[in-house]
C-alpha cells in the first residue's frame, strides 16, 4: 500500500512538472548552440594566441599544441565548420519560412521598437507592466542579428585571409591588411555581445541562477507568462 501511495505521488510530482514546463526549443536548436559554444570557445582561444602571441598565457597554449603551426590549422579547421553551420543555419531558416510556413519571428519589426520604449518606461516608473513579447523580444534579436552580422564579417575577412591570391585577382592589394585588421579586431565585438548573452542568460535576475531552456528544450510556464505572453496565447 505504501508503495502505491509512493508511486501515486511520484506520478503526480512528474505530471506537475510537466505541466509547468513548455517546450521552446527543438533538438536540432539545442544542439546547434552547443556546437557554436565549443567552436567559439576554440575559435577564440586560437585566434587570441596567435594576435597576442606575446603573452605569457600565449606561449603555454601554443606550447601545448605543438607550436604556431598546429594553432594555425586547427583554427582554420574550425572556421571551415563554423562557415559549414552558418549555411546550414541559413538554409534551414529560409527552407522553413518560404516551405513549411514557418512564422520569421527573428525579424526585427516595428513592435520591437515599442516594446523598447515600453520597456524604458516600465523601468523609469512611468508604465505598471513591462512590454509584452512574443517568443523572441527585442534584445535576443538584436542579439541576435549584431552575432549574425560579424559572423559573415568574420567569415569574409577570415576568406580574404586563407585566399589573397583569388581575391587580389580583382580586388586592390590593400584589401589583405585591411582583412587582417578587421578579422583581428572583430572578435572584440563579437565577444562582448557574447558576454551580453552570457549575462542575459546566466546572471540576470530573471535568469539566475542559469536560463536552462537552450539546454532542456523547455521553458517554465510561469518565465513563459513573464517573458513571452504573446507566444503562449498563441500556443493555447
């Protein structure tokens, strides 16, 4: 009797939690961050020894790797995938809006720019409730285009690099330094947008002490009725 009383309730306690949890992200979407966390962290490690090969932290890291030679290549092998994902990416979003009617809830619209306003207005103390969002607001697309931009920033520059010969054949000479410098520099905005996300996602009020949803695939409902109204009326 104890043990079906046990039972019961263990089923009771899962069913809750299901119910209190919404799913937001796919396997395919869960597993595409994972691959851009391991390749950036391993993008940037490379890319900062060889610009500031100087550094004490440098020198042990290239050491360990083999020399310059070895943090060249892997660099390069990682770019190539990191190129291979972009595309994957763009092709799956665009064969998903224009074929399977997927909702383009990542373009940015002029409701963003009110849910800002609103927003400003709610932390100054003027407007009793924040703005109401749907299943991405105006900072994670912003996020997510300024990623999206130096991504193909990177990938050029990165191209212009590994080729000069092809590109030279009808672009001036100065478009290689210029490619250097823009590659090598890139990344400083790149990462503080990381850092954004990061802060966003982990340490913010609403999200501390982790935002699990990118990893579990699911959402609190009650995080859901904060942040994304608009996209649970949709899914009720």
């Amino acid at each position: 009797m104890e043990v079906c009383n046990k039972q019961i309730k263990q089923g009771e306690l899962q069913m809750k939690y299901k119910i209190e949890r919404v799913k937001r992200f796919s396997k395919l979407r869960i597993l595409e961050h994972f691959a851009h966390i391991i390749i950036f962290l391993i993008m940037f490690v490379t890319g900062f020894s060889q610009k500031y090969s100087n550094l004490d932290m440098s020198i042990w890291f290239i050491s360990k790797v083999g020399g310059n030679e070895n943090v060249y290549i892997i660099h390069h092998i990682f770019g190539v995938i990191f190129i291979i994902l972009f595309v994957i990416h763009i092709f799956i979003s665009v064969t998903g809006v224009t074929l399977y009617k997927w909702k383009p809830t990542m373009l940015i619209s002029y409701d963003d720019f009110r849910n800002l306003v609103d927003d400003l207005r709610y932390f100054l103390g003027i407007k009793n409730i924040p703005a109401k969002c749907g299943r991405y607001n105006y900072k994670q697309k912003f996020q997510y285009w300024s990623v999206f931009i130096c991504t193909l920033i990177m990938i050029i520059s990165g191209l212009v690099m590994l080729y000069p010969f092809f590109f030279t054949h009808f672009l001036p000479g100065q478009i290689i330094p210029l490619a250097r410098l823009i590659h090598t520099n890139q990344f400083i905005i790149f990462y503080i947008i990381a850092l954004w996300h990061l802060y966003d996602n982990v340490f913010s009020p609403e999200a501390l002490p982790l935002d699990t949803s990118i990893f579990t695939g699911y959402i609190s409902k009650e995080r859901m009725s904060k942040e994304h109204p608009l996209e649970e009326n949709a899914v009720k």
